[in-house]
C-alpha cells in the first residue's frame, strides 16, 4: 500500500499524478485498435505506426460503416 504524501503540495502533486494516469488510460481505450486472430485462433494487436496499420484501419472503418443499417442514425 502507498505511503499517504505528507505536506499541500505533496498531496496536490499525488493529487495530480492519478488524475494524468487516468487520462492517459482513457485516451489509450478510445483510439482505435487493430486485433488481428492467426489460423490457431489467438489474437494479435497489431501495433499504431506498425506497416499497413493505417490501411487496415481505413477498411475496417469501411466495413463498419457499410454494415450499418441506412437508418440507424450514426
């Protein structure tokens, strides 16, 4: 268990530091992911930057977007 920090400005910077860990797993969970699954069936993530993940990118958002109903709003 963590030490509680002694001092103001001690627990406004531990204060600080969970709330940037927060944001930072939170923007991690929003940007869009590539998983890909081999012939035996495990998953693989295919890394941002990593070659062709852009391409794959843009035809999954192709796909999604030609699977949705024309009314569905979105």
């Amino acid at each position: 268990m963590r030490d509680r920090p002694k001092g103001a400005v001690a627990r406004a910077t531990a204060v600080a530091e969970g709330v940037a860990g927060a944001v930072r797993r939170r923007q991690r969970e929003r940007a869009p992911r590539i998983l890909l699954y081999r012939a035996a069936g495990d998953p693989r993530l295919w890394p941002p930057g990593a070659r062709g993940h852009d391409e794959l990118l843009e035809v999954a958002e192709r796909m999604t977007a030609a699977a949705k109903p024309a009314n569905s709003g979105n």
